[in-house]
C-alpha cells in the first residue's frame, strides 16, 4: 500500500509563505519560514509580540486585519492556524489553487505536515510522527542526541571542499570524559590525530577507512616534532578533510593547543578549539582531593615538573598541582623546601587517574620522592601539594 505522503526538502529562499494567524503556532512557524529564508506575509489581526517586532524591522509583512481569499494568490506554501473556521477557508483555497497548506490542529485535513528537524551542522534529519507532532519531537530529540554526541555517523562519504581542524580535548583518559562536542567532532572527522594520553578507547568506535595518525609524545621521546604535528594537521585539512586532533586533558592546558590553533590560523585553515577536563583539577579529584576547598585552600597553580619552583606561593592552603616531572620528584620536593615550603606539607602522587589501575601515592614534601620511588611510580601523574591532600581518602 502506498503511504501516501513523499518527504521533501523546500527550498524557500525568497519565495512567499502565506501564514494566517499571529498565535503561539503561527509564531513557531514564522521562525522556521524565516530561518529557511521565505519571504514571509503574515495575515492576523492581532499578532504575538515577536511577530509585531520581526514587522516592525522589516522582517517580514504583516497584513493587521483579517483574511481574505485573495491572499493566498502568489503564495508557495500556506500556514493557517488561525484556531478557528478560518482555517478551513484557507486550507479550501489553498487546494483550489494547489498550493501546498500546513493547517495548525488538524492534520487530516493539511496537504503538508512539518515535520521536527534535528540539525548538525550541515545535516538535517525530519522526522514525521504520522501526524502525532508530540511524537515526532520525542523521537526528534532523541536523534538529535544521538547526532550531538557522536553516535551516528556524520562523516562525508564523498570529497567535499571545507577541510577543517578541530584541536579536541579529550579528558584523562576515560571515554566518558570526553565533551559531546569532541564526540560529534570525532564522528565528523576523516581523520584522527592522537597523543598518548588522549581517551584511545574512543578510537575503536570509528569507522574503518578513518585515519589515525598517532603523533603520542613519551617523556624523554618525542617521535613526532611539534612542527611536523602542525603540517600533518594544516596538509590534511587541505585536501579538504575534517581533522579531530585528539589530546589528553585540555588543549590549552600543557597541551601546545594554543600553538597549534596559530599554525592552523597562519595557514588559513579554518580551526575550532573543544575544550576538556583537564588533568590538573580531574586526576586530584580521582583521589579523592579538591584542589580548593573552603577553609583550607582558595587558590592553586598549575605547574609542570620541569618549571621554576621558586616563586609559587609559600603555605598549604595555596595548592600546587605539578604535571609531568613525577621522575625529578626528588629534585622538585627539594626545591620546594628550600624555598621555603614545609617539609610536613601533605602530598600525593595520582598515576593513571581514571584507568583501572590508578595508584595513589601519599606522603610529605620531606618522603614523597622517596615513597614514589619505593613503588616505581613512574608517568602518567599528576603531583598535588597542600592541605587538601588529607581530604582524601587514601590519606591514613
Ligand atoms: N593537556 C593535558 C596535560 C598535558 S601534559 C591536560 O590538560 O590534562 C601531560 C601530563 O598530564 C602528564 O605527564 C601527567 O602529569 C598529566 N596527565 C594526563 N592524564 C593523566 C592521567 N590520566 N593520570 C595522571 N596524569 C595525567
């Protein structure tokens, strides 16, 4: 049996849509006929406020009176929700003269039925409920979950001109870390450029024929020069393909984010930043410690093992939180000190925050390195000092 109805896409820029009635639905639809581009003609005489205000700036005309016949004349499409006998005249005129009519209300009686639209960027999906606009809009939503996350697949089957970077943050290391943006962006992506510490579970849901280029720095050992990263990003993104760099943490966090947006921007690659959890404030809170917490510490900074030390703030209700450098613990905890900072300060090492074999080293400045060395803590860890570190649970 036919299903008696053929899903198309209008294409509206500049031509007329009639739309009687200046309520709640009719409003609704004024949006979406001017977002398509229409040329809208409003005939009510009463309207809601934004539909006074879109006539008022001139963007759309509205007819302050009630309608008549000849109005549907020059029309593509018609919208009548008037909620009254009105509409069955409009919907009557409308099929006299085979133009296509949305009627507000009464499904059976329209010859067009809107349906609810999930977009992402360039893709749009419509879904028709049979009628039952409530479960269009259910079933809608749950689409446009889908394509906002990452679940279905938005990538371009055919070359497409538009290549582009997105420097992706992706968090600890847990998949579930990852933004729903840097979700959708990595399902967009034709091709994949990775750290070491980025969430690389995410890649095993990409499709096959996705390239993923790993350019993972190890401590002590970066096989792939910041400058050659940023030519492998700018080359693919023009041959006009949709590159996710996926990095740990945050990109702008230790993370030469920042470098590699300019690069991008220098070659007029067009670039889009998504931000992460960051490892600084994630990996503490994995242990269980707040890296500020009232009464006991109001700031804290974010430094990496290999900086100068001297001149953070003495006293441990300013929390240090150091990436990288767990090997030079020795040499760091012993600046620290004779700069000043207590050798009692509470501290803990947090290895693999998130994995399931995270380890949590405590102690104080005076025998952390030496407690980490006793367990071979070794990177990826994340080292806070202060007094918050007894906040946490594997503090005796
Ligand atoms: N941009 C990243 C940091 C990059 S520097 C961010 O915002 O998190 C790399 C350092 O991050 C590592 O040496 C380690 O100190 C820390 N790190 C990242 N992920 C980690 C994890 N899951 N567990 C412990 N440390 C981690």
């Amino acid at each position: 049996m036919p299903s008696g109805s053929l899903p198309v896409t209008l294409r509206l820029t500049g031509r007329r849509v009639l739309v009687v009635g200046g309520g709640r639905v009719a409003t609704k639809r004024v949006r979406a006929f001017l977002d398509a581009g229409a040329d809208v003609v409003v005939v009510s005489p009463e309207a809601s406020e934004p539909i006074a205000a879109l006539a008022a700036s001139g963007e759309l005309v509205w007819h302050a009176r009630g309608y008549t016949t000849s109005d549907v004349d020059g029309a593509w499409l018609v919208q009548t929700a008037t909620g009254s006998a009105v509409d069955d005249q409009v919907a009557a005129d409308a099929e006299e003269r085979r133009i296509w009519c949305f009627k507000g209300g009464d499904p059976e009686a329209a010859t067009a039925w809107m349906p609810a639209v999930a977009r992402a960027d360039d893709v749009t999906v419509s879904v028709c409920g049979g009628g039952d606009a409530g479960r269009a809009k259910r079933l809608r939503d749950e689409v446009a979950l889908s394509l906002d996350t990452g679940g279905l697949p938005l990538r371009h089957r055919t070359r497409h001109p538009g290549g582009r970077v997105a420097l992706i943050g992706g968090g600890p290391g847990d998949p579930d870390l990852l933004s729903a943006r840097g979700r959708r962006l990595l399902a967009e992506a034709d091709v994949v450029v990775v750290d070491r510490l980025a969430p690389l579970a995410v890649l095993d849901k990409l499709d096959p024929d996705v390239e993923v280029v790993d350019v993972g720095k190890h401590p002590d050992h970066h096989p792939v020069p910041q400058e050659e990263i940023n030519q492998i990003l700018i080359e693919h993104a023009r041959t006009g393909k949709v590159v996710a760099r996926l990095k740990g943490g945050d990109p702008y966090v230790f993370g030469r984010g920042g470098e590699e947006r300019l690069a991008c921007e220098a070659a007029g690659v067009p670039v889009e930043v998504v931000p992460g959890v960051t490892s600084a404030i994630s990996v503490p809170a994995a242990a269980g410690i707040p890296v500020t917490h009232r009464g006991v510490a109001a700031s804290f900074s974010v430094v990496t093992g290999h900086d100068q030390l001297a001149q953070l703030p003495v006293g441990g209700d300013h929390t240090i939180v150091m990436l990288m450098g767990v090997r030079r613990l020795a040499t760091t905890t012993a600046e620290l000190i004779a700069a000043g900072h207590s050798p009692d300060t509470p501290v803990a090492v947090v290895e693999r925050g998130y994995a399931p074999d995270q380890r949590v080293t405590v102690g104080t400045l005076a025998d952390i390195a030496e407690k980490a060395a006793a367990v071979g803590a070794t990177s990826p860890a994340v080292t806070v000092i202060g007094d918050v570190v007894p906040l946490s649970p594997h503090w005796p």
